[in-house]
C-alpha cells in the first residue's frame, strides 16, 4: 500500500448559513469547536442540511490519493449504526480499503457540522463520537507495516488513549507525515506538537497560521529558519500567496490559482496534501508535487464539500 491514514472517522453535514448564526451561537468562524452530543443536536435542529459525506481531514486526503490512482488505506473508528455504515460505504465507493472492526458501540460515530457562510468560509462544530474513543486495539500494524508513508491528523491527537494509538502508529512505520490541522488544536497541544514536528515526523503539513503559532514567531522567514534547523520536510499552505516546501537547503514555492469561482473553502488543506503526497510517493519533483497539490485544492474549493467527482 502506498499510503495509509489514520484519522477522526467523521460524517460531514454540510449547511449554508448567514454571519448572523455565527455570532449567535458563540463560534469562531474558520475553526473548529468541539461539542457534546446535546449541543450538537441543539445546532443541527435549527439547520437545513445540504448533503451528508463521509469526512474527516485524513479521509478526505486519503480519498483524493486514491481518486489520484494510489492505493490507499484508512483507519478510524465509527460505531455499527446508521452513519457508521454509510461513511464505511462511502470509503469503499472511493476504492480506499477502510480497516475498522465495527461493532455496536456505547456512542455513535462522530458528526461534523460544516457551517458554510456567503464569504465561502467554512466553521466547524463536532461531535466526535466513538471517533474520539480510537485507542491501541484500534491500530492495525501489519496494514501500517505495508504501507510506505503513514499520513496522521492533528484532530486525532488527545491525551490518553487516543494518544497511545498515535504512538503506536508511529512507531511501526517507515515515514510519518501530519498536518496540524487546525489553529485552536495547535494552541491546545503546542508542546506535543512541536515534539512531533521536531523529532518524529518526516513531513508536516501545516497553514501559515498554524505554523507560526507553533514555533511562536511573527515573520515568515523564521518559519524557512525553523525548517532549515530541524532537517524536516514542511510544507506550508499560504492562502492567496500560494504554498512552499522546505526541504533543508530546499525551498520551493508555488503560486495559488487566479480568478477561482470559490463556493466553499472546505477540504482545501485535506486535497492539498492529497497532491502533495501524490507527487512524493511517486517520485516527482517537489516542484509538481506543490503544483498537483494546488491543482486539488484549487478544484475542491470551486465546489461545496471536500470531495471531488472524479
């Protein structure tokens, strides 16, 4: 196998709403907030939903990969119930081979609401389910074993047994990338992260942002420095001025696509590291890889949702 995820197995519910609800129910517009079964059902009953698809920002990647021509594998954790077996089949349409041991869980298989605004941001409110509760047992090692790059999500990293099951993962495989996911999560789990960046992780997959609030700097150019000064593959998405890998003494930059019909910003960072790896796995220069990466992301935000119909 060439690559294999390991992530929050999460259902994505897509709505469109106005500034108005942001502000009213207390959210941060282009984050994550994390919430209970109670609070989500409260949101959810005020909403009209667009479409339902099985998400998660490392299946997301891994379905592109495999839309790419790559044989891929997934690992999450979803309960035997409806949403559960519609995110298995979901995956399994995608030609992505899903390794999870699915049985009747104490808690549902997680839900993530992807509040969509007329400015096309995307803000996030989960409920992670029995995708929170990933642990050891959950880990498949010989499928990790097999794979030549094993592709982690920051989301996924908590303390206690979701922790363990990262640390296992990692230590039975041959390369490790990651993306750190999200800003809050980053502030959250800043000394973890930056130990997993510094001495664990073969590529890291990070926005501008994110990367910044990470190594507590204010100018980009520290970010090259950092890069240079741990040896470490980072690839750093920057909006509207593109994207760069750094490389050691590498540094290659790639512009970001012109005049884009954009509908929704959802899933931009997940293809990107889509055709970023893409082009890593398969050899091409760091050159293409960025340029297949920004391709992928520049078309998934041209559509609502994070999945493309290829």
């Amino acid at each position: 196998m060439k690559i294999l995820g390991i992530g929050n197995a999460i259902v994505d519910v897509i709505c469109k709403i106005d500034d108005k609800f942001i502000t009213q129910n207390k959210l941060t517009k282009s984050t994550m907030k994390l919430v209970d079964e109670v609070e989500f059902k409260k949101l959810l009953a005020t909403l009209k939903i667009e479409d339902t698809v099985s998400g998660g920002s490392v299946a997301n990647s891994i379905v592109g990969l495999s839309q790419l021509g790559n044989k891929v594998g997934f690992i999450g954790k979803v309960s035997d119930d409806n949403l559960g077996n519609k995110y298995e089949k979901g995956l399994k349409k995608e030609k992505v081979e899903f390794f999870c041991s699915k049985k009747k869980e104490a808690i549902p298989t997680g839900t993530c609401l992807i509040l969509i605004t007329p400015d096309s941001e995307r803000t996030m409110v989960t409920f992670l389910g029995t995708a929170g509760k990933i642990n050891e047992n959950d880990i498949d090692t010989a499928a990790i074993k097999n794979s030549e790059i094993l592709f982690l999500e920051g989301y996924l990293w908590d303390e206690g047994e979701p922790k363990k099951a990262f640390e296992k993962a990692i230590n039975n495989s041959n390369k490790v990338a990651m993306s750190l996911s999200d800003l809050f999560c980053v502030e959250r789990h800043k000394s973890q992260f930056l130990d997993l960046v510094k001495n664990k992780l073969d590529i890291t997959f990070a926005n501008e942002q994110e990367i910044m609030s990470l190594i507590n700097v204010k100018k980009f150019e520290d970010v090259i420095d950092f890069a240079k000064e741990i040896n470490k593959l980072i690839v750093v998405t920057r909006g509207a001025k593109g994207a760069i890998a750094i490389n050691q003494s590498e540094i290659v930059e790639c512009s970001a696509k012109k005049n884009l019909q954009i509908k929704d910003l959802t899933g931009a960072g997940d293809l990107f590291a889509s055709g970023f790896l893409h082009g890593i796995i398969n050899k091409k220069p760091t050159k293409e890889s960025l340029a297949t990466g920004t391709e992928m992301s520049s078309k998934v935000i041209q559509i609502i949702g994070a999945r493309l119909n290829i």
